[in-house]
C-alpha cells in the first residue's frame, strides 16, 4: 500500500516511538529537530517539540511488560480501557499538550497499547498515526478518522484482527485505504521482532507519513 505524504519520517516515527518505552530521564533530547520536553513527559508518553517549525508530537507508549500494563490489555479486551489510570493519564496529558501547542499542530503517535490513546484522545489533533494497534477482536468494522494513518508488519500477531478493517476500507474509499499500510515481514516466526519499532527500516527513509 502507498501512504498518503506528510511532515514525519519513518526513522523519526521509530526514534519517537522508541524513546517513550526509555525511562524519563533517559530519553534523548532530540530527535531529528525535535526538542524532548520534559514538563509534559511522563513514563507513559513523551512529547517533543520542533522549534523551526512549530510542530510537536506526542507519542503513547506500548506495553512495557509489567502486570499493571498487561492488565490494561486484558480490560481492554473486555471493553473496561476506558477506566484505567492508564487512559486517564493517557488523556490528562494529551490535553495538556493540545492546550500548549496547538491541536493543528499536534502529531499524536501510538505503538501497540498506546495506539489505544492515540486513537480516542488524539482525534482532534492534526494526526494520529498508529504502529502495530493493539486491536480487540471484533466482528464490527471501525471506519478510520480523515486524520488517522496506520501502518503495521504483516506478520504482527497484535494487530493482526485489524486486516479486517484495511481490507473492508480499501474496497468501501479507496482515498482512506491509503492512510493503512502493511510492511512485509521479512521473518514471520519473529514475533518481537515484527511488532518491534525496527519495522519502520523496511520503509523508504524519504516517505513521508501522515497529513501535509
């Protein structure tokens, strides 16, 4: 699939998505011309700003494999995600970065758990853009927001429910059919690897992902 162009790169997308699972202060303090801003960071999301542009992201973080963060899954699965202290952080500081940038210039970024966040609170944003979505299994089709792109490894257990959805897009407007893309996996018997950040090296580093 080809993705609609935008402002971020692939290698940027990896960077931001792989510093939110870094401890707060471990993070760097650039991406690219992204500035890391520590007041509005916190262990769940991180947020950076671009000062040549006015752009900023914030991106949600996964799962980080401690119980709490798999019990979240699990109250997701049933319906419950809504009430977790995860999505309530989750929305507390999307609302505080809408409020200091700006929406329209707001990149709002999930990988896997934390597209969950990315998808509900991030809608009046310029974007959302989600890596390998944690997706329930469902029977019904969720039609994609205008601002919403998604890209996943083909082999990507977590997301896989959500080829469905791709697949029903593409055949209803072929216009949002191009805000999905699937990375071929090079080894579908690697399961970390395939719903790790380091897909994005299969993509064109000049892509550009996400609304002009």
């Amino acid at each position: 699939n080809q993705m609609k162009g935008g402002d971020l790169n692939p290698q940027d997308l990896k960077h931001f998505i792989k510093e939110s699972y870094n401890k707060d202060d471990n993070r760097n303090e650039n991406v690219g011309d992204f500035v890391y801003d520590k007041d509005l960071s916190n262990n769940k999301a991180s947020v950076y700003y671009n000062p040549k542009t006015g752009q900023a992201t914030i991106t949600h973080r996964g799962t980080n494999g401690t119980m709490t963060d798999w019990s979240h899954n699990l109250k997701y699965s049933l319906g419950l995600y809504g009430y977790t202290k995860r999505a309530k952080k989750g929305k507390q500081t999307q609302a505080e970065v809408e409020k200091k940038y700006g929406k329209q210039n707001l990149s709002t970024i999930g990988h896997s758990q934390g597209s969950i966040n990315a998808r509900e609170y991030g809608k009046n944003s310029k974007e959302i853009i989600n890596l390998n979505e944690a997706y329930a299994p469902s029977l019904s089709y969720r039609k994609p927001k205008k601002n919403e792109y998604s890209i996943r490894s083909s082999s990507d257990v977590v997301s896989l429910p959500k080829m469905k959805d791709d697949l029903i897009t593409s055949l209803l407007n072929k216009k949002q059919s191009k805000q999905n893309m699937t990375i071929k996996s090079k080894n579908s018997f690697d399961v970390l690897g395939n719903h790790s950040p380091d897909v994005l090296d299969g993509l064109n580093p000049n892509e550009k992902i996400g609304r002009k």
